[in-house]
C-alpha cells in the first residue's frame, strides 16, 4: 500500500507542476505537452496496478466469472422486461 500512496503523491505533484507549467507556457508548448505526457504515464501505472488488483479478486470465483461472461445463462439474472405467460 505505501507504493500506492508514493504513487498517488506523484500523480498529484505531476498535476501540479503540469498546471503551473500550462499558466506560465500555455497548452501547446512542448513543455507542457512533455509533463502531460509524464502525468499521463503515471496515470496509466496506476490503472494498471488498480486493475490488476481488482481482477485478482474476481479470478478465484468461478461463478462471478460465468455471470459476467454468461449473464443469460445465471441462476441471479434476471431480465427486468421478462413477462409470465400464464
């Protein structure tokens, strides 16, 4: 967890430095556009490491897998337009 916190703490001083780079360049300075490009790469690190950790969850339990994949085919799905012919 304190790798996520150390992450976390440079996505946002990468924010900021983008931001006070934009007031002080403006959007299309190459400048700018690097540390977007630097804030954008930790953004993606951090999705990677966040999905990666909810996929983990999910893996173990077979039956979530088949509800997601096979909605049609659940026992706990059920259609809100589904109609009793009687």
């Amino acid at each position: 967890m304190p790798e996520q916190v150390s992450l976390s703490q440079r996505i946002e001083e990468s924010r900021q430095q983008l931001y006070k780079l934009e007031q002080k360049y403006g959007l299309s300075h190459a400048t700018v556009l690097r540390q977007s490009m630097v804030l954008d790469e930790l953004i993606n690190e951090y999705n990677r490491k966040f999905h990666a950790q909810n996929k983990s969850r999910f893996v173990g339990s077979s039956q979530l897998i088949r509800e997601e994949l096979l909605p049609g085919h659940s026992q706990l799905y059920c259609s809100p337009f589904a109609v009793t012919l009687s």
